[in-house]
C-alpha cells in the first residue's frame, strides 16, 4: 500500500479548507484516509496552516511521499528544512573522524 500525504478539501461553497491527510494513494480525493496531520485554511493568511509535526514526520520517515501542494506546505512550515539539517547532522556526526590523543595540539 503506498500512503501519500495530501489534501482533503471540507468546508463550504467559496470557503474552503483542508485537511492534510495520510491516505491510500489509489483512495478518492475526500474518500477514505488512515489519519488526519493538520489543517490548511488558505483565506486566513499567517495563521492558515496547523500541523502535527510529530506525525508528519512518522509518515514520512516510513516512506509516506506529500503531493506538490502538501510538499510546498511542509516546506512553509519548516519541517522539510529541519528533516534535512537533521539528516545532514547525522550524516557529518557519522563520517566525521577523532583525532588520536596528542596529535592535534601543537
């Protein structure tokens, strides 16, 4: 089953909104998901967008793959930005090489 992050529109006529959802990628757009991660209200401005970071990130560190607009969201919100300097970090942290004692003073 390959899981996709993206919206589900509600609200009425001529206001939407949307919930950012983790469904079934073969599900109909407002049909069937397996859980809700956050809201985005495009008509508020600043305050449009509320997430569950936490879960995101569980879904997409088990391979969950956001549509366009999902993935441009993420990327507003800062998550995409923080999951790589973390990837990155852990990345150095691993390759980085200690100095034997003694022979970096001097």
């Amino acid at each position: 089953m390959a899981v996709k992050l993206r919206l589900r529109r509600v609200g009425r006529k001529k206001s939407p909104m949307y919930r950012i959802v983790a469904a079934d990628s073969r599900s109909p757009r407002d049909g069937r998901f397996i859980e809700i991660l956050g809201q985005y209200q495009p008509q508020l401005g600043e305050t449009a967008l509320a997430l569950k970071t936490d879960r995101v990130n569980h879904w997409l560190n088990v391979g969950a793959q956001p549509s366009d607009t999902v993935r441009s969201l993420l990327r507003k919100a800062g998550i995409l930005k923080s999951r790589h300097e973390a990837r990155l970090a852990s990345k150095l942290k691993g390759a980085a090489v200690a100095l034997p004692s003694g022979e970096g003073e001097g």
